[in-house]
C-alpha cells in the first residue's frame, strides 16, 4: 500500500499588529485537516498601502486562503476586492466578533490597532508572573512559594516547567517544585494557604519515552538505569501521588494532554478555588 501524500495549500495570515490572535484561529482550523498541511505566509505590522503592495505580491505569487486582522477600513477593503479578483478566498477574523459586540452594546466602534498590546496594568501583570515563574522553575527560591498563585509538583518529565510559563503569559505566578526519590520536598510546601498546588502526573510508559528521548542530555545529572527503568518510575508516580493525597492537592493527568490543555485544567481549578474562598 503506498504511503499517504500529504497535500499543501498557501495561507496567508495580514495582521496590523502581532498577528497572534491569527495564528491561534488558523492554526485551530487547519489542525481539523490531517491530510493536508498549511504554507504560512505570515505578515505582521501592515498599516500602510505601501507595506499592503508587498503583501498583495506575494498572494498573487502564491494564491490560496486569506486569513486578516486590519482595522484600517481602506487597507482591509483594498485585500478583499484583490482576492476577489484573483477568485481567492478571503476573511476578517474580527469583523463577524466585532458586529457581534456591536449588535449587543450599540454605538460604533473605535479602532485601536494593537489595542491587546497596550502597555497596561495587565501586561505589567504578565511580565511580573514570567518573572517570578522563571526564578522559580524547578524547585527553586522555595522560602517565598507563598508569593504564587500556584505551584506546581510533580516527578521530572511531567511537562512542569511549560506548563508554569504557559500560565505565567496569563499573569499566572507559577512555582514548579519536583519530586525526586530520597530527597525531601521543601518543608514550605506543607505551610502553604495562598497558592493552589497542583500535581502533575503521567503514566510510566510515557515518562519512560520522554526519558529516553532526553537522557543525552541528562547522563551527568541521574543515573540512566533508574531514570528510564519502568518500575522506578512507577515507584516515583506513586510517591508524587501519594503525597498529592497527603495534602489533598489535585492531579492532572498529563498523559495524553498539551501544555494549553493541562493549563487550562489548572486555570479551572484556580478560578473554581477563588470562587469558594470567603469573601
């Protein structure tokens, strides 16, 4: 039987600011097709014609799905009629969201290119989170956990570390501590009242693999044998567990989850937490 061949298609993604919020849109869309693959053609920061005549080059040199965010009534109406005629398919993201806030709220709008980027209470808030998170990857400066909005537990290999700096782009403050056979974990996490403490968790066969494809560049830090052997680590799940259900922490299974999936779990246990605290 002859292997499948995957099909490609152009996607051009125009944006006037970062392009971020296209990227996560289009992306979601073309993951639903597993037998065809996008050729991004990503264009960031067009506000003028002049930065458009480049884009529309291109397009036309490699037609295929237009994908844009342009608050600039002109520019976005100029990319449509080009598309059309070249008999390409073309679409705001935003405008079918925006007629829908304005349906609702009433009155017009008033665009703001970039205006998810503005420099912010929100955004310092983000920032301050990386920065914590990052001091605090991997069981470090543990005399001030206090300070998280959630901490993290797990053995090595759990998807930790992405995780907390997931969280941390939501201005999440996130801790990361591992739990390492015969080496105590830090008498802190036991004091904790502010943060949430989550565990992390996956099957052995699946910590087992990323092991393996790991262990290059860790043979000076454990030893190979008991880092990959299945019934080790089995050991080290059931410890990592067992101390979960000491303190009652919950678990994430992380098996067969991505990082967005395990953190959106966290951020639904963190906003259920906050809803039961007293006051």
């Amino acid at each position: 039987m002859p292997p499948r061949v995957t099909s490609y298609f152009h996607l051009h993604l125009i944006s006037d600011a970062t392009g971020e919020t296209l990227i996560t849109v289009a992306r979601a869309a073309a993951a639903q097709y597993s037998s065809v693959s996008p050729v991004e053609h990503m264009h960031p920061l067009v506000r003028s014609h002049k930065q458009l005549d480049r884009v529309l080059t291109e397009i036309e040199e490699s037609p295929g799905i237009v994908l844009y965010t342009l608050l600039e009534r002109e520019l976005a109406e100029r990319l449509e009629k080009t598309c059309r005629d070249l008999g390409l398919p073309c679409l705001s993201i935003l405008g079918p969201v925006l007629g829908l806030f304005q349906a609702y709220l009433g009155g017009e709008t008033k665009p703001r290119v970039g205006a998810q980027h503005t420099l912010n209470a929100e955004y310092f808030k983000r920032i301050d989170a990386l920065n914590y998170t990052m001091l605090h990857d991997d069981g470090q400066h543990t005399e001030d956990l206090e300070q998280a909005d959630v901490v993290l537990v797990g053995v090595s290999r759990t998807s930790k570390t992405p995780t907390s700096i997931y969280l941390a782009n939501r201005g999440v403050k996130t801790a990361n501590v591992p739990v390492v056979p015969g080496v105590a974990v830090p008498a802190k996490l036991d004091t904790l009242e502010q943060p949430l403490v989550v565990g992390l968790t996956a099957s052995p066969e699946r910590i087992v693999q990323i092991r393996q494809n790991r262990l290059l560049g860790l043979r000076a830090e454990h030893d190979a044998d008991q880092y990959i052997d299945r019934q080790a680590v089995a050991a080290e799940i059931a410890l990592a567990r067992k101390l979960c259900g000491k303190h009652n922490w919950p678990m994430i299974d992380v098996t067969r989850r991505s990082i967005e999936e395990t953190a959106a779990e966290v951020m639904a246990l963190l906003v259920a937490r906050r809803r039961q605290a007293p006051g």
